[in-house]
C-alpha cells in the first residue's frame, strides 16, 4: 500500500475544511490552540511509520486517555469492571449527569466522563506505591516509546480549576457508592490524564497493541489480552464519539477514539494505529477535520471494517 502518498493526498484534500468547527474553551489552556493546526500519523503492525502535517507537535490528548486507563482497569479488574461502569453508548454529551441518576450512579460506558471516573477510581484501588497519575504516564509512555511524553501541569491546573462539572460526578458517583475512592483523590488523577501530551506519532504508537490482539507488534510485549482488546475496541467503536460515534462507525467504520483537545486515534485491527489531530471541534466535541481525514484515510484505503 501507498500509505505515504494516500497521507500526502489527505493532506491536500483536508486543506480547505481547516479552522471550520471550534476550539474547546472551557479551559483557557486549551483555547490558544491554533484552529487550522493538522496533524496525522499512521503506525503499521511492522512498526513502519509514515506522516503528513505537524505530526510531531504534542497536543492535549484529553479523553483519548480513557483508552488507556481502561486497558489497565481492565487489566487489574477484568470483567469486574463492567459491574460499576456500562457497555452502551450513552447518546447524550460526554460530560452529561442527566441518565446517572435514574440508573443507580452506574455510568453508560468507560469513554464518557463518568465512566472514565470510574476507570480512574479502580486504577487508585490497584496501584500501590506509585500515584494513579504516574501510573497512567508509565503507560503512555512505555506505549509510545517516547520518554518525552509529559503531563501538561498548565492543563491539569485548569482542569482542576474548572472542573466542577467533573467534581459533581465524582461525587455524585461516591454518594451511590459507586466510586471506591476519595473523590478528590480520583480527580486528581483523571485532570492529570487529561492533560496528558503527545504527538500523532507517538499517539499512533502507543495504540499499535489495540491493532495487534493486545501485543506490541514492535517490542513482543503483551500490554492486554486478546478478549480485552476485542472489548476496547468494540467500546470504542460504540462509544469513542460520543452522541457522533454512529456517525462516526457511519463514515469512518473504525474503531476511533476522540478528545476535546482535537485528537483521534483509530485502529484498524491487524494493520496499523492512526492518530490525527486538528484543534477545531464538531458540535459533539470531535475534531471536525480530524474526522473528515480519518472518513479519507478509509475511503482511499478501502480499511472500512464494513
Ligand atoms: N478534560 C475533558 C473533560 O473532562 C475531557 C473531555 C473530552 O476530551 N471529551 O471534560
């Protein structure tokens, strides 16, 4: 496959829909991001690399961490997991609090913001000297073999500062019994993955486990198993995009993963990790450009799991 040209084509073709959408601004960390800023990654299975755009400049990650802190809940917690957090899309905003209340404080699924919070909560149970925070950096880190991978403090204080939305779900969660934890404790752990950051390409590569059954096609390491990753993905095919991820499977058919600071990872199951960034958003808080490019990306390259 001509995966560098089919990138460069991208590229070219995305142009024009630069800058249209919006910027996230509930946090003013995360408004300054230029809005016509682009970035694409793909990583295959045999560890090849190829780029188009700013693939190197690290961005907010935001709530793609949930696919990494919910390969290491699972990991510590297997199915258990799915006692406390659901397996459904939620068809409502990624940090509504409106359906928690009639369904007993149990989230709809791992990738909204309570469900996340509730991933984050069994981390804190499991790990033991080392904070939920650290542990979630080590893997981000190992994953993407980049050491320079680093937790934004600017982001994580803004995200503590105008978390209160976060904070009412937290402790609504506690009040169900539902979190294990001391709220605050959690939280701080969740702001810190949020602003977690990385490039396209170090993104790209810290996902290659999700399309190789759980190993690291590169290192041979097992980072989940396989009935896991089968999991991960099929979440996050149904509940990577928010009220969109229909839309998304619709257009893209991959498994894909969004966050608010305009960054997508998808993967395609036995050939590569692809990880795009581009800072204005849809209307469901997905990189608008970001998803177009992936809807090319599998159009060109016929990877359409359907
Ligand atoms: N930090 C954001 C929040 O918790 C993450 C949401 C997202 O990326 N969709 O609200």
């Amino acid at each position: 496959m001509k995966w560098q040209k089919i990138l460069n084509e991208i590229r070219q073709e995305i142009q024009p829909e630069l800058g249209n959408g919006k910027v996230a601004n509930y946090i003013p960390a995360l408004s300054e991001a230029d809005p016509k800023a682009f970035g694409m990654a793909v990583v295959t299975t045999d560890g090849e690399i190829f780029t188009a755009g700013n693939a190197t400049e690290p961005f907010s990650i935001q709530s793609i961490s949930k696919v990494l802190t919910l390969t290491l809940a699972l990991g510590f917690e297997n199915e258990n997991l799915f006692e406390r957090v659901g397996r459904e899309p939620s068809g409502s905003a990624f940090n509504s609090i409106v359906q928690l209340e009639q369904e007993g404080g149990i989230p709809r699924n791992p990738f909204i913001n309570a469900g996340a919070i509730v991933v984050t909560d069994t981390i804190i149970t499991h790990c033991n000297r080392q904070s939920g925070a650290d542990l979630i950096l080590d893997l981000a880190r190992k994953l993407s073999c980049s050491g320079r991978v680093r937790v934004d403090d600017e982001v994580a204080r803004s995200e503590a500062l105008w978390g209160n939305r976060n904070r009412s779900l937290a402790y609504f969660m506690k009040s169900f019994g539902v979190l294990k934890n001391d709220p605050e404790e959690v939280l701080q752990a969740y702001f810190c993955q949020c602003a977690l950051e990385m490039t396209c390409t170090e993104l790209a590569r810290a996902g290659l486990y999700l399309a190789n059954d759980g190993v690291d096609p590169v290192s041979g390491e097992q980072v989940a198993t396989h009935a896991h990753v089968n999991r991960i993905n099929a979440l996050m095919m149904t509940c990577g995009h928010y009220d969109m991820s229909g839309d998304f499977a619709f257009h893209v058919g991959l498994p894909g993963k969004s966050g608010v600071g305009g960054g997508i990872l998808a993967i395609v199951p036995g050939v590569c990790a692809v990880a795009v960034w581009s800072p204005a958003l849809n209307k469901a808080g997905n990189s608008l450009a970001g998803t177009l490019a992936l809807e090319l990306f599998s159009e060109k390259t016929s990877l359409n799991l359907f």
